[in-house]
C-alpha cells in the first residue's frame, strides 16, 4: 500500500510552523525597516526571532537532536521548510536557509569528531555561519568541477592552498569556507574539500557581487587565497575525496531549495487569490473569468505535481538511495515552477503586482536564480536523460516492498 499521510508528529510540527510564521514573521515584510541592504531581514530582527524560533522547538530541522537540531527526516523536512519560507524572511529564522542549512549537514554527514565539535556546534549553537567555496570564474570550475583551478599542496601536516571562486554565497559575514581545491591530476581523485577559516592569513574578500535579485544574508562575493595555509585535520574526508564531500551536500541541498520554493509558491498563489476574489473587472470579480479560473488552476495543480517529486525525493533520502535522478527532476521542475507561479500572481494583480506593495516583485528577482543555482536545469536535464537512456521503461518502476 503506497500512504500518503503525514506522520501526526510531523503534522504538528508543520502547523506550528505556519502559526509562527504567520505570527511572527509576515507581518515584518511590510515594514521598510525590516529590511537589510541585501534586501533580507535585518539583522537586529533576524536575531530576534532566532531566538523566538529556538525557544519554540522550531530550530535546525535539519540537525540531529544530539546536536541541537530537530533531526527531522527529509519528508520532515520537506514539509516544515516549506511553511518556513511562505514568507521571503522565513528559512533563515530557523536556521534552515541556504548556505548554512547545506554546510550543517554536510559537515554531520562525513566531519570528524573534531570538525564537528569546532564547527557544527556553533552553527547550531552560537550562530557561526559558513559557506561552500565552488565556483569559479572561466576558464576555472562551475556545474563541472572538474575544470576547478584553485590548488591545494601538501607541505608536511599543513596545506596551501591559493586560488580564485566568486558567486560565494553568503561569504560577506560567512566565518569558515568550505573550499573544494585541486590536489592532483588523477582522474575521479583529483579534488579535495578543506574547512579554511575567515581569520586564516591570505584570505582575501575581493567584493560582493551585484546581483539581479535579493539575496542570501552575506551577499554573494567573489574571494581570493593567497596561499592560505591549514593543517590536514581540516580536510573532509581525505585527500581526493573532494567530489563525495561536494555530492553528499549537493544532492540534499538542491532538495531543500525546492522545499522552500513550494512555500514561497504557495504564497504568491495565496496573494493572487486574495486580490481576485476581491478586484471586479467588466462587471464581476477576476475569479469569475474563465481565463483566470484555468491560470490559477494550471499554477495549482503544478503546485502539487512539484510536491509529490519533493517528497518522493525525500523519501528516497531517507530510505538511504543516492536519489541523484529524483532529486534533479524535482530541481528542474520545482525551479521553472516558481517562476510560473509568481509570474502568474503578477499578472493577476496587475500593476499591483508589479509594485513593492506586494511581495510578488521581490520573488520574481529572487526566482530567476533557481534554474541555475546547485547546477543548471540543463545540467540536470542531462542527468535524468541519462538514466532513462540506461533504464528505459524501468525508469518509472516503483519500488516492490520487500525487494532489496
């Protein structure tokens, strides 16, 4: 039998979770103070409601209680960050945003003891923030990290490591790095990820990167090292294990942008819904057009089409499967979808819409990154065309219970 009810726990988990928000966090968008210079929330009120958030049991879902977190499962997941992110300020209050969230798990999934006690901690704990230090600009590595030019040399028990990555979310306040360096030439072996500190001698903030839309708190920079040296118990994993440590946070982390896109799909939809049960237009109300009725049905039943691939991805997560194919259909999907969606609110509202009197217009700038962001839709495009090529007819074959 295939169920798709929710847990009760995770039900509770996900209404307490809109209560807040609604509570708590809405009504912060329509207040011009409440905004930071990357058009996020302000700090003073971001740490506000982290503190709010902690005290609710609403904090790190992503995070094994052992750690301090929730230990939500991904379906867990899946359904909290999408009512954290019904509003544009809703992940980061807690502490389920983009580059934190990815960092945090990667870094509990495969750190050392050691790793995480210096790091994983204080993310949860003390509010460290970090980033994933990946992109580079030509000729060097993007969605292939192959082409990665920044290098890592092995000198005793340290590393030196120099090199050039821009578009580093969140690098503005991030306070380590999670850099992915070329150690050698051998093929499938010849990456490695380090955890390089803000403070190490060498590292340089070239400039934050001005961008389209609003963005992550800490901006997205562009960052040099020059010969920045750390010793060898900051290596994750071991030497030339830097493509494991960059799929075991991509996979994941391209899943819960989705997540929290659904929510901030579902908002725009709920904004266009208000106004045209409410604006009249050739002598009755916009959500009496036939027109309107099959835009906002179309948006809708996408809606739940992006839902059911999340949470079959999730699932597939938490049965343990690598789910690199599910998760990028859901990425694919999901990120044209919410352009779809706020597109389609903006033109419901008209003008309105197109103004800051709504929060429509912030995530129309915000949603044209989805489709590159963690890997560029025809990347992942390619990655489920292959395994059609490979499967055939049994790429749409379920699991059988009891099969291995």
């Amino acid at each position: 039998m295939i169920d798709f009810r929710l847990p009760a726990e995770i039900e509770e988990v996900r209404r307490r979770t809109r209560d807040f928000v609604a509570e708590h966090i809405l009504p912060l968008e329509s207040e011009p103070d409440a905004y930071d210079e990357h058009e996020n929330l302000a700090r003073p009120h971001l740490e506000r409601l982290r503190g709010m958030a902690r005290e609710a049991g609403l904090w790190c879902p992503q995070v094994s209680r052992g750690y301090g977190g929730m230990g939500l499962s991904m379906v867990g997941q899946a359904v909290m960050y999408a009512e954290a992110n019904y509003s544009i300020f809703g992940p980061c209050c807690f502490n389920c945003a983009a580059p934190d969230d990815g960092n945090m798990r990667v870094l509990e999934a495969i750190g050392t003891e050691a790793q995480k006690e210096r790091w994983l901690r204080p993310m949860v704990r003390d509010g460290l923030r970090g980033a994933i230090a990946m992109t580079e600009p030509h000729p060097g590595g993007g969605s292939d990290p192959t082409m990665i030019r920044t290098t890592a040399t092995r000198r005793g028990n340290e590393w030196v490591i120099s090199g050039h990555k821009w578009f580093i979310t969140g690098a503005g306040w991030a306070d380590f790095f999670i850099t992915i360096a070329r150690t050698s030439d051998e093929p499938r072996r010849e990456l490695t990820t380090f955890i390089v500190p803000r403070e190490a001698e060498g590292f340089e903030l070239v400039r934050k990167v001005p961008i389209m839309g609003p963005e992550e708190h800490g901006g997205h920079c562009e960052i040099k090292f020059h010969d920045v040296v750390v010793p060898e118990e900051n290596i994750l994993l071991e030497p030339g294990r830097g493509m494991r440590v960059a799929q075991t946070r991509l996979v994941p982390a391209r899943l819960t942008h989705c997540m929290r896109w659904l929510g901030l799909c579902e908002r725009a939809m709920d904004i266009a819904r208000d106004y045209i049960t409410r604006r009249e237009a050739f002598g009755s109300l916009l959500a009496d057009h036939e027109a309107v009725q099959l835009m906002m049905g179309d948006v809708a039943k996408d809606i739940h089409i992006g839902k059911l691939l999340v949470l079959h991805a999730a699932w597939c997560l938490d049965e343990g499967k690598r789910a690199t194919t599910e998760v990028s259909m859901a990425k694919v999907f999901v990120a044209n979808l919410l352009h779809k969606a706020v597109d389609t609110a903006i033109q419901l509202n008209g003008a309105r819409g197109y103004s800051k009197d709504t929060p429509l217009e912030w995530i129309y700038r915000y949603a044209r990154q989805a489709r590159i962001l963690d890997g560029a839709d025809e990347v992942h495009k390619m990655i489920f065309a292959r395994t059609y090529a490979r499967l055939g007819r049994d790429f749409w074959r379920l699991d059988v219970e009891g099969e291995a």
